[in-house]
C-alpha cells in the first residue's frame, strides 16, 4: 500500500442523541416533525452539560434534523467548525392532525389505540394526517445509507428525536419494527453505536444514557 492511501478504518462510532427539553415536551403538547419548537431553559441546560462531557471528543461531522431542536442541543459543537449536515429524513414522526396541541381524553385513547397497534404489528398504520413507523424508516434509510458510506468519518454526533430514534434502533439492530418501544429514552439522552464495516453490524456501547446530566439534578 502507498503512503498516499487513505488509512482503512473498520468501525465507526455513532454518538445518537435526543434533543434537550422544550417547553412543549414539559406541558405534554403532542411534538412531531410538524411542530418546529425550540429548547427551554432546562433543555439548553442539558445542551450545555453534554457539550461539557463530550467536548473532547474528535467528531468528524454532526448530523442532524431539519428542526430547531436538534440543531439547538449540538449548537456548541456546531460553533467550533465542526462540519454539519441536517437532513428531512432524520425528522420525528409525522403525528399528523393532532400534533402542537395537549391531547385531550379522546386523543389519549386515539395515540392508546394506534400505538397499541404498532406493538401488535400493524407498523404501517399511520396517524390521521401523519406518518407510520414503516414511512419513517424508509426516509431514515437513505441517511444512514449515507452515513455509513463515508468510514473517513470515524466519530459522528447524529441528532435526532424520541420516537425517531426508537424506529431507527429497530432498524440499525435488525430488530422487528414493532419492538420499537423496548428502546427507552429521554432528552438529551445518549445512545452510543459502534458499527463494524466487516459483519456490517451495530452494536450498542450505552443506552439512553443521560450520566452527563447528573449535575443538572443536584
């Protein structure tokens, strides 16, 4: 091999994070792709505390959505030239005619129903208006797709959302779509991927981790 090469890497770390806390997510407002909310007090707060713990590491790139939020909770890392793409595909579900609002009764046993539903399998029903988990991956796909061609990239901050992530776990770790919801998380969690170019697998280092927060609760 000439010196001219570039080095081959194997693996690639994944560091997969749910955007901080927005006011919309303290009053329970239903917060999909179509709700452009940004991030409170608490969840700059939390932006803050995970730039802290992860400061120093060497992040070739960071992806996010194309919502407020999650560009909000790597703003820091953003600012110190890091390279940034945002893509649609990497938006939260589409929850449809309901979303911005608080569910009422109704609505509560409408999301009880349809979630119900997803547990059971039928992962390709959508809201009224909105998307289904089956829509969801097929729009993740193409980004990961492009993530993962690129192993010069060997350490990415990729943000993104709560039910978004669940869905996009269920895919990267060949899981059946319906068992979406065993995938907790929080905001600001961490979830930390290593994917080995080789088996062309992923395994999870971390899970909704949220231990660079503990200052935030003292």
């Amino acid at each position: 091999m000439s010196n001219d090469q570039p080095p081959i890497h194997h693996t690639k770390t994944i560091y997969l994070i749910r955007h901080g806390e927005t006011d919309f997510n303290r009053q329970g407002v239903v917060q999909g792709s179509g709700v452009d909310s940004s991030l409170n007090e608490l969840g700059q707060a939390q932006a803050e505390a995970f730039f802290q713990a992860y400061q120093h590491l060497d992040f070739d790139k960071v992806y996010t959505s194309a919502l407020q939020r999650t560009h909000q909770s790597v703003k820091k890392f953003i600012e110190k030239g890091l390279p940034w793409e945002q893509h649609e595909g990497l938006n939260e579900i589409s929850w449809g005619v309901r979303e911005g609002k608080i569910p009422n009764s109704r609505d509560n046993e409408y999301y009880k129903v349809l979630i119900d539903s997803w547990v059971e399998g039928k992962t390709d029903m959508p809201s009224e208006g909105g998307e289904s988990p089956k829509d969801v991956v097929l729009r993740q796909k193409p980004v990961f797709e492009i993530i993962l061609s690129r192993p010069e990239e060997t350490t990415v901050l990729v943000a993104m959302h709560g039910r978004a992530i669940r869905i996009l776990l269920t895919h990267l770790l060949e899981r059946p779509l319906h068992e979406m919801d065993k995938f907790d998380h929080a905001n600001l969690c961490l979830y930390k991927l290593i994917y080995d170019y080789k088996s062309s697998t992923f395994t999870v280092e971390l899970a909704c981790d949220v231990s660079h927060l503990e200052s935030l609760s003292a």
